[in-house]
C-alpha cells in the first residue's frame, strides 16, 4: 500500500461531468456524505446558462456537475 499522500499535481484544474438534473444529483450524493459545494445557477441576461456544483473527490480532486441542455454545455 501507498504511505505517501498523493500529490494532485498542476496539469488541469477539474474534472466534469454531465448530469439530467443537477439538484437530485445534489441530493442524493448528499444522503451519501459528500462534500459538496452549493447548487448555483449562471444566468447571462435573465437565461440561464448553466447550472453547477462542485464536489471533493478523496483524492482532493475537484469533479464538477453539471446539468445537461445549458447552451454551450454538455447537450
């Protein structure tokens, strides 16, 4: 087994994934005992265009969530 921490390194910021509803994903990864970020919405003139959170891997690793249909993202 590895005794040492991993060293997350710099070669990229996050990870992402898509997902149909970011709140019940919120939800339910919740119930589970994860660390997450709160639920937050970018809107761009009164349109939403995209809707996110972030979780913590046990790595460190940052995974962000994102709902699928915001334009630019994920369709």
């Amino acid at each position: 087994g590895c005794t040492e921490p991993y060293d997350l390194g710099n070669g990229y910021g996050h990870l992402a994934v898509s997902v149909e509803d970011a709140a019940a994903e919120h939800a339910r990864l919740h119930k589970e005992g994860l660390t997450l970020t709160p639920v937050k919405t970018l809107e761009n003139n009164g349109r939403v265009i995209g809707t996110f959170f972030f979780l913590t891997d046990p790595d460190g690793y940052k995974i962000e969530v994102l709902q699928r249909g915001a334009p630019g993202r994920f369709v």
